[in-house]
C-alpha cells in the first residue's frame, strides 16, 4: 500500500511507537499515537543507541537533538568481578566515522521524540488503553472504537495487537532477575560501558546526561519468579547482598543505589505473523510486540528503531505488510541468538570462566580490533541506505 492520505493508529508511545509515526508520517500518512498513559514519559534507566539505531534517528535529524543530552560512548571494557580488573576493552572509536555510539536515558530519547512527531503533524492522544482488537477495530477500554487503514502494534510485551494476529503466547522464565538504578557520577567514570563479569551474575554500568549520572543494570541468575514487569520496587539491600562479591567500582556504585526497581526477565517466542488483513485494514507489528529480546547485546530499542524505518519506507515504495516481516525477521532472530548467548558467557563459572577469560585478555592483547568486528554484521548494517 502507499502511504499518501493513508490513516495510521500506532498503538504504543514508546520508543518503537514514536519511531514509527515519525516514520510513517514522513512518507505521507495521517498517523495518529495511542498511549494508555497519562502522559507520554519514560521513567528509569538507560539505554545504549548502536550505530545500526543511530543511523534512523541521523535519517529523521534527530542525531543533534540525541547528542545535546547523551553521552558518546567511547569503549566497552569487559572486567572481572572481584576487584574490577579489566579482561578486554573494546574501543568503539575504531568504529566508522560515522558510526556513532551513544548512552542516552530513556525519557530523552522518549523526549526528542515525542517533539519530532508532534512538529511533523502526528496525533497523539493520551489514555488510551486498547481492551482488544478484532477485525482491525480497536475497542478501547472507555468504551470507544478506534479504526484506520493500518494498525501498527508497538505496545510491547503484553501486546493486544500481536494477540489479535497471533493468539496468546505462553513466555517462560529464563532463571534471571534484573535490578535497574541511576545513581549520581560522582566517581567521574568515563563514558563506557563496563560489564563486571561474576559467577551466575553481572553487573553492567554506563554514564548518562552528559555524564552526570551513572545507569546500573545488575542481573542474576534465581531458580524461580512470579511477575514480569518494570515496576516492581525492590530493597537496595538485597541488591548489594546479591552481589556481595562484586569489588572495585561495582561495589562503589552499588553502595550508592538509593531507589531500584527489580523484574524477571521472561523469553517470549518471536511472533509467527507480524502482519494481517483484518476487516480491510492492514495490521503490523514491530518491536519488542513482533520480538522481544533479553537486555544483553542492548538491542531492543535499536531493532524498533530498524523495524520502524523499514514499515515505512516498505509501505511507501509499494512494498507489502509480508515483505516487511521477511526484511526484518532473519536479522532480529540472529539478535535475539546473540544476545541469549551473552547472558551465557558473562556468567561463567569455575574452570570454563578462567580459561574464557584468559583468551579474552589473550585475543584482546594480540588482535585488539577483531573483537570490536565481530559486530560488523550487526552495527554495520544501515537500514536508512539498503531498503
């Protein structure tokens, strides 16, 4: 379908949802956001922007307004738990000049986002929280139907719209819990991502708002857990006391951590159909709705940002709904498989993790860039120039 005086709902205001109205209102669609939120805001944490997401937002002009508040990332540093010695440093200014890496908190992003859409026409209308969807209608829960010519489910995890196309999945839990916290910089760190490798456990930190601020991501492995969620608050105490072990600048920013919140992470299968004609009205989904990923290789909002570009610019150049999930669907599900992995090597145990290291310390001391281009096939790919 074209896109020219096509009406578009994107249920969902995160950052896949944003992404995509700005997307597809930028190739001629009336889009209109629904948010079940009062208000279109995103608490909490960081997130890490690859160069592979980077590329939308420089495509959309959103590069300059991403750096006034982001941090540009310079490296990667793998280290032990212990006392924080490092294992391997990836250095990311061996990237391409214009593969830019940045940390950036989640409300900016959400932020210069929101402010890009609303300057490009789109509508936004808050406190709508879809019940259910049949037949392309949205029922919302106040009673009201919501219809357009195409629905795109960026509503997340417990989406109605992936529901609609795909019926009720079953996730599991994958044995690991994850605490996030932002506590202050007063350490100074310098703007990398460091992941502190232990036994069953990790830690990874970064600098957000130009360094002001410090995100913490701190995951371990736990035999059993009920919810699955963002929102449930947890005592820093039994933080710190998870994580006992961990020495150096771990333990420092762990003794700092006032406020943090606690999940289990759960695996959802990728959906089987990210797309349908229901009613006449042509129905999508991208994201974490059409593929959710574990927080390891910190992807999930750079494949949204990915997902989003090539709807639209599928949609607009004649393409199809179909296409759009063939484009898409080999690259996330090679994602997913790698950031599964990551989880794996972090937390190795005994024999196997002191030899895993030493050849880390080895190939990082004999080949120093080969480890940063191992991930070549996923940063270097640029959506915005090969669809």
């Amino acid at each position: 379908m074209g896109l020219s005086g096509q009406k578009v709902i994107v249920v969902g205001g995160g950052i896949g949802g944003l992404a995509s109205a700005l997307c597809l209102r930028r190739a001629g669609a009336d889009v209109t956001v629904l948010e079940q939120s009062q208000a279109i805001t995103e608490v909490g944490a960081g997130l890490q922007i690859s160069p592979n997401g980077l590329a939308v937002l420089r495509a959309l002009g959103l590069e300059p307004g991403l750096a006034e508040n982001a941090v540009r990332a310079q490296a990667v540093v793998l280290r032990d738990f212990a006392q924080g010695k490092p294992v391997v440093r990836l250095d990311l200014q061996q990237l391409a000049p214009d593969q830019g890496y940045y940390f950036v908190h989640r409300a900016d992003l959400i932020n210069l986002l929101v402010g890009a859409a609303r300057d490009m026409g789109v509508k936004i209308r808050l406190l709508q929280q879809v019940d259910r969807v049949v037949d392309g209608v949205l029922f919302l829960a106040n009673g009201s139907e919501v219809r357009g010519d195409l629905v795109v489910g960026a509503d997340g995890l417990h989406s109605k719209v992936r529901v609609a196309l795909n019926g009720a999945d079953t996730p599991f839990f994958t044995g690991q819990v994850a605490w996030r916290a932002v506590v202050p910089n007063d350490l100074e760190l310098q703007a990398e991502a460091q992941v502190f490798m232990g036994p069953g456990r990790h830690l990874v930190c970064y600098p957000l708002r130009g360094g002001r601020l410090v995100n913490l991501v701190a995951v371990e492995e736990r035999a059993s857990w009920v919810d699955e969620g963002w929102d449930i608050h947890d005592d820093p105490d039994n933080l710190r006391a998870a994580f006992a072990g961990f020495g150096g600048t771990a333990r420092a920013l762990l003794d700092r951590v006032e406020t943090v919140g606690l999940w289990g992470l759960f695996r959802h299968p990728v959906a089987a159909q990210w797309h349908g004609q229901k009613g006449g009205v042509g129905v999508a989904l991208l994201g974490d709705a059409a593929h959710p990923t574990l927080p390891f290789l910190a992807q999930g909002a750079n494949m949204a940002l990915e997902d989003a570009w090539v709807l639209a610019e599928c949609l607009a150049h004649g393409g199809t709904l179909a296409q759009y999930q063939a484009l898409r669907r080999d690259r996330v599900v090679r994602v997913i498989r790698a950031a599964n992995g990551n989880a794996w090597k972090y937390h190795l145990r005994g024999p196997l993790r002191v030899a895993a290291h030493l050849a880390l310390r080895f190939g990082g001391a004999i080949a120093p860039g080969r480890m940063l281009h191992q991930f070549d096939w996923l940063y270097g790919l640029d959506v915005t120039r090969s669809e």
